[in-house]
C-alpha cells in the first residue's frame, strides 16, 4: 500500500535568546512494508544543488530518521519501556 501524503513535521529552533516553533507541511509518500512504517520525501536545502531524501521509519517502539544526499544523517530513537 503506497500513498502520497501531505507530512508535517513540527519543532523547536533555539538560540541562547529564545526559541521559536517551526513547522513544516511537504508532499511525501507513505507506504507499510515488513510492519514498519515509512514516510519518505525529498528536501532541497539553500545552497545545496543535490535534494537531500529523508526517510522515516517507525514502529511500536523505534522511529528512525535517515537524510541522504547533500546531507547524510541517521538517527533512531528507541521507546523506553517498563517490564
């Protein structure tokens, strides 16, 4: 199942002054494979030429953040749970 959706992306700017919300609305493709989710969608960013393709990766308890192209990133956040 592939779709394309409109993906907000919500977050703080801070500087030592103040800090200010940004949010941020972009067409993006969501698709379910092997029980993870994924929302995948291109950014270019000023002052680069190559777009930059940002996926993320969730399930129940990990969400993982990749950027590849003029920027290359990976982050997994993991949920903590009690047993």
């Amino acid at each position: 199942m592939e779709k394309e959706i409109l993906f907000s992306l919500k977050g703080l700017q801070m500087s030592q002054e103040d800090q200010e919300e940004l949010e941020t609305i972009m067409a993006a493709e969501y698709y379910l494979r092997n029980d993870h989710h994924y929302i995948v969608y291109d950014e270019v960013m000023e002052g680069f030429e190559e777009a930059t393709k940002n996926i993320f990766k969730f399930d129940g308890s990990c969400l993982e953040v990749t950027k590849r192209g003029a920027v290359k990133y990976i982050c997994c956040l993991k949920s903590r749970r009690r047993i």
